[in-house]
C-alpha cells in the first residue's frame, strides 16, 4: 500500500499562482529575497500599459512583459480606428433677420436626426462703409456735409437720403450721449444742427410722430417766443435751444439700419 504521506506538494503554476518579487524591506533582516505569489489575474482583465517598453527582461518574466506591452498597443489601436463618428449635412444659413443685431438659421441633419441651428448676424455697430454711424439702437446717423439749411430744407434733405431728422435717439438719453460723441469724432467741430421736433399748437411733436417735451434742452430753455425747432450742438447731449425755423444750420439725420 502506498503512502500520501510524502506525496509532492503542486507546484504554485499548477495552483494558478503567479511568482513577484518580494518587498524590498526584507531584504536587510539578513533574509533572503524569497519569492511570494499571487493569483494570476483572470483572462478577461485587461489594464491598458502606455508606459515606455520595461527594461530588458529574461525568461519567461520577460516574455510576459512584452506580450503584456504589445496586447495594449494592439487594443489600443483596434479603439482608435472604431470609434464611430458622426456624419452631419448641412444647409444654407438664411437672411439676416434685420439689419441690425438680427439672427439667422439653418438645418443640420446628424445621423438621420434634423435639428435646426441658429446665429447672430449684422452685429457690427458703429461707423459703416457707407460712412453712417450705427447706433445700438440701430439706427444709423449722419451730420450733412458742407452748407447750411433752414430747417424746412433740412428736413427735406434728409428724407431724401432715407431718413428723418434725428428723433428717437434724441430722446433717449444713452443713445443721445453715444451719438453726439461719434458725430463730434466724425465731423471734428463742434457744429450746429437741426434735429426733428416741432412746436405745434404748444406741443412738440417729434419727426418719428411721438408727442413728447424734448430731454435735451440747455440752461434756460425753451424760451417764451414763437421758436418751434430745436438747434443742439454736437458733441453736447444738452444744448437744446428752440429757434426760427429760417435759421442756417446743418442737420443730423437718422435712418434705420441698412
């Protein structure tokens, strides 16, 4: 009968056990750096490696080093080249909503699904090509050239070039102040101008058809005589002064954004 007793123990590859070196705190105990195992990952694990290639190793330690490396560079690889892109078309962007601050749109199709995208567009204010200044009112503004009109004339010219004398922007006080300073910078003088309010029956009523007491009167004004128009200054948000409409000056006109 054969005895267990001094049967040989399995080997620690036959119990799934792999060999890594031992901690190197040991190693000053005067013990000799003994090898101790652990289980050997399962099959299916993976941890991607994307470290330089490990020092040269021998043996089937080496060997495993440089399966382990290349198995990640191949994975690697294998997810760049199939990850799955999207393919989108795209239409023509519409006409600008206004001429000013307006937005326009688009289709996009992506992956069978149609959406629809949008932008802002006409967004740049300030001194145009044709040499108006735009306003964010978006309005655009303009002091006339050389010569003077009485302001019946004036008016007309202006309504020839589009526009009305300058009301709207006269009445707000920020547009006010934007547009005196940008027609000082244009015109380098300090000129006087018409602008569009009359004096009917003790009211005034703007070019732009608004009922409304003028905000941009100077010290003392409006006076007590029959004036019914208002001169300002450019490059002064608060010089209004009523006078004659046969008085010379130039004129500040304003138009919608073109």
């Amino acid at each position: 009968m054969t005895s267990n007793a001094h049967a040989q123990a399995p080997t620690a590859k036959q119990q799934g056990l792999v060999a890594v070196n031992a901690p190197q705190q040991f190693a000053y105990q005067g013990y000799p750096q003994q090898p101790r195992y652990e289980p050997a990952a399962p099959a299916y694990y993976y941890q991607p490696y994307y470290g330089p290639l490990p020092p040269r190793q021998s043996g089937s330690l080496g060997r495993s080093y440089l399966l382990y490396y290349a198995l990640s560079m191949l994975i690697e690889r294998s997810r760049a080249t199939t990850t799955p892109t999207t393919e989108c078309s795209y239409g023509s962007w519409s006409t600008c909503s206004s001429a000013c601050l307006g937005t326009q749109t688009r289709l996009a199709v992506c992956s069978g699904i149609t959406t629809t995208q949008s932008q802002d567009c006409n967004t740049q204010l300030g001194f145009q090509s044709t040499g108006w200044y735009r306003a964010a009112n978006c309005y655009d503004y303009s002091v006339s050239g050389s010569g003077e009109y009485e302001y019946g004339d004036a008016k007309t010219a202006c309504e020839g070039q589009g526009g009305r004398l300058a009301s709207s922007g006269m009445r707000d006080t920020t547009i006010n102040f934007e547009v005196m300073e940008a027609m000082l910078a244009a015109t380098g003088a300090p000129v006087h101008v018409w602008i569009g309010a009359d004096r009917t029956s003790g009211e005034w009523v703007w070019s732009d058809g608004v009922t409304a007491e003028p905000n941009v009167w100077s010290v003392d004004r409006p006076g007590t005589t029959i004036d019914d128009h208002i001169r300002m200054t450019i490059g002064s948000p608060t010089s209004g002064t009523d006078k004659d409409a046969t008085d010379d000056y130039h004129y500040l006109c304003e138009r919608a954004a073109q």
